[in-house]
C-alpha cells in the first residue's frame, strides 16, 4: 500500500506542485490549506480547508486519516510585509508550525518535510552558499523560519520526529503541460511580474539597481524549477519512510542568472521585450545569491534538471498566457 501524505499548504504554487508529482509517484494526498493564498482547484485529492494554528483540526485530520507523513508549505513569506507586520509571521509561521507538530505528535505521525529558504543565512559572507554558512536573517519572515527549524532540530533530537529541512533559493517555472503554475493574490516575484509586464497586464517592470559588481549591473539568484523542488520533497520524503531521522539541505541549482539575463530569456519565449523602467537598488538586496548543493546531491541523489533559464521561463510564460485560476 502507498504512503499517505497530508500536504499542509498543499493549494500554494509549491505545494500543489509537489501534490500533483506525489500522485503521479503512487502517493495517496490530501490537502490542508487554509486558502488565504492558495487555490482550490490547484489542489490535489481530499481538501481540508483549515488554519495552520487550529490544532484541534489538526489532530483531528492526522488521527482519523492514518497518515505516514506531513509535508509543510503552510507560511506567510512576503518579506515586505515581514518587516511591517512581524507578529503575523511569527504566528503563523513559528506558532503554526509548533501547532502542527504538537497535533502530529498527538496522532503518532513521525515524518516530516519543511519548507524553509535560503532567507535564514541573510547577507552572504561567502558564495556559493552552503549549509553551514551563518544564519543571520535580514527580515523576520527569514527569522521566522530560522525559529522553525531550531525547533525543528530539537524535536528530532528530543521528540522521536524524523525531519528534513529543504532551504529553497529562488522557486520558479511553472507545470510544462499548462495544469499547474504560480498564481499569487500579491505578486512580488521576478519571473510572473515581467511576464505580466510584456504581456501588457502590468506597468513597466522596476529594474531595481543596475550598478552591482556583476557581470551586466543587476543582482545575480540561483532560479530552481519547481518540479526540481518538487522531486527534491518526492526524494527527502521516501528517505525519511525508509527510517532517516532527517537533515538539511540546500535546493538550488547553483547558476546564477542576472536580472537581466532573466528579462532576456522572457523576451525570447514571447518574442517581446520586457518592459522595465531602472529604479534605485532596493535595502537589503546582496549583489549576488546562489547555493552550493552538493549535499543534497551526495546523500539523496538528487540533481536539478532544469538549469537553463531559457527552459525555466518557457514553463512559466506558458502558464501564464493561459492561467487555469
């Protein structure tokens, strides 16, 4: 019999991505969203509609549905929004987490994949980054999640969990079929908002700082496909049935793509240009950001299969000329 999973956060972009490739894997899903960013039709089997912090709900799901494993989307993550609002993702994030693992352990559900993100090291001190770079968080959405996975250790040492933590760098691409893609109710990523702005949806992209010490002026990021996360989960989750007690691991493809190397690329799967008015740097924003991964490769055997970004935003420029919702 297959392994059944509760994807908690499982109508988001990532969420429902990895959902759909857990299907496909022979994995029985259901989904817990509370659908404040997330969408129903994205989700994949049963959908729970319920909030991260109800624990009641929670324990209630995981003790009727005899479930092997969690996987935990479930996050506020606008870093914006982070800084204006910090109790919100302290909440949601941090004590929904805590709620989330109190009601797994109350129904003896042992296994676990969290998403966390390359916002926990902040500012790099070196590149590539690896995971024993320092962890010194510029916004309290990357404080947030820095709690969750000290919470996190502490609870495989101390409470019997077995988890592994996936730090994500930049997530992008959408499903290649046109079935699955990033549709956000606040749009703060690179790839969709210059899509929309070619696409004439959206005013002219703001190119924020064209004078960093790169190779053509703009801010360098490591983009992962989010079918790459996607196995990257499919892989740390099988590891962790199979007895693991779990680790934690960078997700990235270790390129680093400029900004402008990005509005390019769009530009050749639409046959226009991007858009773009140059605007002054943004606080905060390093030169340059990319992962080191050989870990992940090394002890779960993963490799990205989408490193060009031509490929990636192809994906994502097809979604979004056609959106499902």
């Amino acid at each position: 019999m297959s392994a059944k999973v509760l994807v908690v956060g499982g109508a988001g972009y990532i969420g429902s991505v990895t959902s759909a490739v857990l299907v496909g894997e022979g994995f029985d899903v259901v989904t817990f969203d509370d659908l404040s960013t997330g969408h129903a039709a994205a989700a994949a089997g049963t959908l729970v509609v319920g909030d991260i912090r109800d624990r009641a709900l929670l324990t209630t799901v995981l003790r009727e549905g005899n479930f092997d494993a969690v996987m935990h989307f479930a996050a506020k993550s606008l870093v914006g929004e982070s800084v204006a609002h910090p109790l919100r993702y302290y909440d949601v994030n941090v004590g929904g987490t805590a709620s989330l693992i109190c009601a797994m352990q109350e129904a003896k559900v042992q296994c676990l994949v969290f998403s966390s993100t390359c916002a926990i090291y902040g500012n790099p001190h070196y590149l590539p980054l690896d995971e024993h770079h320092p962890q010194h968080p510029v916004s309290p959405y990357g404080d947030s999640k820095k709690m969750v996975e000290k919470m996190l250790e502490a609870c495989r040492a101390k409470e019997d969990l077995r988890v592994t933590t996936l730090r994500y760098f930049n997530a992008a691409g959408c499903m290649p079929d046109g079935s699955l893609g990033e549709s956000h109710k606040t749009e703060t990523h690179l790839i969709p908002l210059a899509i929309a702005a070619a696409l004439g949806r959206r005013p002219p992209l703001s190119l924020f700082g064209t004078d960093y010490d790169t190779r053509d002026g703009t801010c360098i990021r490591d983009y992962i496909h989010v079918l790459d996360l996607a196995d990257a989960h499919v892989k740390a989750l099988n590891r962790l049935l199979a007895g693991d007690p779990g680790d934690s691991y960078n997700v990235g493809t270790g390129v680093g793509t400029t900004v402008r190397e990005v509005l390019a690329a769009i530009g050749r799967a639409l046959g226009q240009d991007v858009p773009h008015e140059v605007a002054e740097r943004r606080a905060g924003d390093p030169p340059a950001l990319f992962a080191a991964a050989e870990k992940i490769k090394r002890e779960l055997e993963w490799s990205p299969q989408w490193t060009d970004i031509n490929s990636i935003v192809e994906t994502a420029a097809r979604w979004t000329q056609n959106p499902r919702f």
